[in-house]
C-alpha cells in the first residue's frame, strides 16, 4: 500500500473519523502522533512535546518502555488472544492473583473487562444481582455525589455528574440514581451528615453508592476528604448497600498511595481498576469484589454472573498489565509521586498571578489550574502546545497528570504550559 502522507491521513481523518467527544466532521484538526518514547511524543512534522496527560492518565511509566515492550513481544510469540470461556491462561491467572493481593482486603474475586466502562457496568451488575439472588430485587438504585464521572456506557453515565454528564438529554433512557451533593474538599459535618442522611432515605432501594475515591476526575478534577469515605462505609454498612469504589482513575499510585481507598482506610465491596492497570498500552480493567458479593450471586436462582466479553482476559493486555504492577511495585514509586507533586506545586503557584484563574490545586501527580471561565480550548492547546507541552484542557479546567517517570526539568516545562495555556484560554 503507498503511503499516505500527514496532509492526506488528516484529510482521511476529518472524513471519516470520530473522535472522543466530537463532532463530525471534527471543528479541531487533531495532531498527528508518528512515535512516542519516554515522556514525549513525536509528532509528524518532526516537532516534539512533553506529555502531560499520560493519554488520560494511563501512561504511568511513560511511551515504549523497554520492560513492557518486552512483555508485550514474549506474550506475542505465545499468543495474543484467545477465548476466556473454558480456557484460561497463565497472564489473566498471575494478573488476578496480583490485584488481589494488592489491593485492598477481604477484595477477593476479580473480573476482567475490557475498558473502565465495562467494569462499572460488571460491579453494578454485580451488585444488583446480588441483592435480586438475595430475594430483595427492589434494591436496584444507585447513590452517588455530583461531580463524578464513571464512563461512557448507560450504567456508569446514569452516575456520572448530571450536568457535565448531559442526563438532560438523555432524560428518561438513563436510570435515574440518587445524588448526594458534591463532596466539599474539606471535611464538614454537615456534609457527612448529608452523606449519612441520604443513604439511610434511599437504603430500601439502594443496590450500592458508586463513588470515585478522594479525587473525582473527568467530573470535574476536584479533591475531597477521605474521612468522607468512612461515612460512606459506616452508612452503607449500617444500611445494608454495598460500597463501589472506582479507582480507575486513582488507582496504581496517581494520588500518592497505591489505591486512594488506603488513605480513608476502609475497602469496598466492589472495586473498578483500569485506565494505568496496562501502563498505558492496551485496553483492560477489572472489577474486583469480596467473597460476600460473590456467595450471594450463586445463591440466586440464576447463579451465574451473565457477563463475558469477546477478549475478556486478554493475554496480550494481561502480560503487560503483570509487567506493569512489577514494574511500578519494584521501585520506589511513591517517592517518584511525591517529587512530582512538589514540582506541579512549585511550578504552578505561578498561576495564581494569571488573571481568569479562580483556583489551583495539586494532589499525587495531578495539577489543576481551574478558570473562572469556560476554557478556549483551541488557544489553550495552542499555548501549550507552543510551550512544547501536550495539554488536554476540558470546560474550566488546565490541568496535567504526568508519567511518573516525567524529570524534573519536563514537570517544570508542564507547569509553564499550563499556566501559558491557562493565560490563553
Ligand atoms: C476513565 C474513567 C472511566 C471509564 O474508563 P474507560 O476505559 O474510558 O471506559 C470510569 N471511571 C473513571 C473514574 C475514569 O476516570
């Protein structure tokens, strides 16, 4: 086949081409990516950027890791897939059998799915089922706070933040859940009280609270109390509702402890892993929850968990997902998380003399700069993408969630192009 040139494969593109959350024809020519290595991306004009978003926070240990590569390859030459029902295979065994001992106690049984999506969708499933196989099929709600977000499919969007969600337009197909307020960054009494209150309203029908732990995401990048997540276990325990946390974006050391379950101290019921379980290379998550959930599934008089995606288990995601955990857990990562975190603090206090900026904030290895306004996106781009830094700013919000292995001249380069993105837009 010829090849096409950069001209050509953006003409292809904006023809025929969907991309995440746009139009089509699309209104913004994307960049075109050649190569990625470390912490930069080459683009096809031979220009080069940092990285600041771990392609949506899931390039932990940076682009063509020698490690991962290597994982990847040896799986290859094994096989890269084969079907999970009736068989199984030595990478989804090794990857369950780490997740579990990872995260945190009594999480026993794991499911692998295909994207972050897809295992919401299983915990809620999970969930429901349970609840049904007990003999009380009216618990089938869901509570969460505003200010989420927990994927794109019907489940997860019905608890994503119903603004920044668009349950409006969706008003009468989604599952109507319970909202709790959105959880304040400092802990209040009140606000627990809140917590509390709305659980115990709603207990009869509710299946499980769905809540992003600590720090919510793609809702809005905002920050909360653990302590808040002890009164969502206490209430939910009391109540008899299950706790489902996602990690998918927090899990594997983003926010500074490998699960941010671990800085509440408590564990869910159901868990949801995903976004940097692979490292950033291939699409994989997993749902994983007690013994309790699943004795209570069997019990049912459907005793089976009906789920069962086409690449579920996927060798290929599976081996460099192991690759990736024994990578990430055979350095000292968090110390790693905690530079970063200094540098985003050091680099972007300058945004508080940028006029339009209403806050700054920075946990783990997230720095956020939120405007008063909605950001332009295209002059923000643009200002990063001057500054040599990928940025990928979203309603009010710049913000960067680096690749751990990002130097501490390339996180001050970020914070300099968050703050000329920040002024742009
Ligand atoms: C990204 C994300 C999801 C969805 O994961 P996909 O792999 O994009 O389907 C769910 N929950 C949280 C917290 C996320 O950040």
């Amino acid at each position: 086949m010829r090849e096409l040139t950069p001209g050509e494969l953006l003409d292809l593109d904006r023809e025929h081409v969907w991309h995440p959350y746009g139009p089509m024809p699309g209104r913004i020519e994307p960049l075109l990516v050649e190569s990625a290595s470390g912490v930069r991306l080459r683009l096809a004009d031979g220009r080069e950027l940092v990285d600041g978003m771990s392609s949506w926070w899931s390039a932990i240990h940076g682009y063509n890791h020698p490690v991962l590569n290597d994982a990847a390859r040896g799986q290859l030459d094994r096989m890269s897939h084969v079907m999970f029902g009736g068989l199984t295979h030595e990478p989804a065994v090794r990857l369950a059998a780490k997740l579990v001992e990872i995260t945190p106690e009594p999480l026993r049984h794991v499911f692998l799915a295909d994207s972050g999506s897809v295992s919401v969708e299983v915990a809620v499933k999970m969930c429901l089922q349970y609840w049904r196989s007990l003999g009380r099929p009216g618990k089938q709600r869901l509570m969460t706070w505003r200010g989420g977000y927990h994927g794109d499919t019907w489940q997860p969007m019905s608890v994503c933040d119903p603004d920044g969600g668009m349950h409006d337009l969706w008003a009468g197909l989604l599952p109507r859940q319970v909202f709790a307020d959105a959880p304040p960054a400092a802990y209040e009494d009140t606000y627990a009280e809140h917590l509390r209150e709305t659980v115990a309203r709603h207990a009869d029908e509710l299946a499980a609270v769905v809540v992003e732990p600590v720090v919510q995401g793609a809702g809005g990048m905002t920050f909360h109390s653990p302590a808040y997540l002890r009164v969502l276990r206490e209430a939910c325990d009391e109540h008899d509702v299950f706790l489902v946390l996602d990690e998918i974006a927090t899990g594997f050391g983003r926010t500074g402890t490998l699960f941010a379950a671990e800085q509440a101290g408590i564990s869910p019921d159901v868990m949801c892993v995903g976004k940097a379980l692979t490292g950033g290379y291939l699409t994989m998550a997993a749902a994983l929850c007690t013994e309790r959930v699943a004795e209570g599934i069997s019990r049912g008089d459907v005793p089976v968990l009906a789920h069962g995606p086409t690449f579920m288990g996927n060798p290929l995601a599976a081996a460099v997902a192991c690759a990736s955990i024994d990578l990430l857990l055979g350095q000292d990562w968090a110390q790693e998380v905690k530079r970063i975190e200094a540098g985003l603090r050091d680099g972007l206090a300058a945004a508080h003399d940028v006029p339009g900026v209403r806050d700054v904030r920075v946990l783990g290895a997230i720095g956020v700069v939120q405007l008063d306004h909605e950001v332009d996106m295209a002059a923000a781009t643009r200002a990063a993408v001057g500054a040599g830094v990928w940025l990928r700013p979203f309603r009010d919000l710049v913000y960067s969630m680096p690749p751990y292995v990002t130097g501490d001249e390339d996180v001050a380069r970020i914070c300099a192009a968050v703050c000329a993105a920040a002024a742009a837009g």
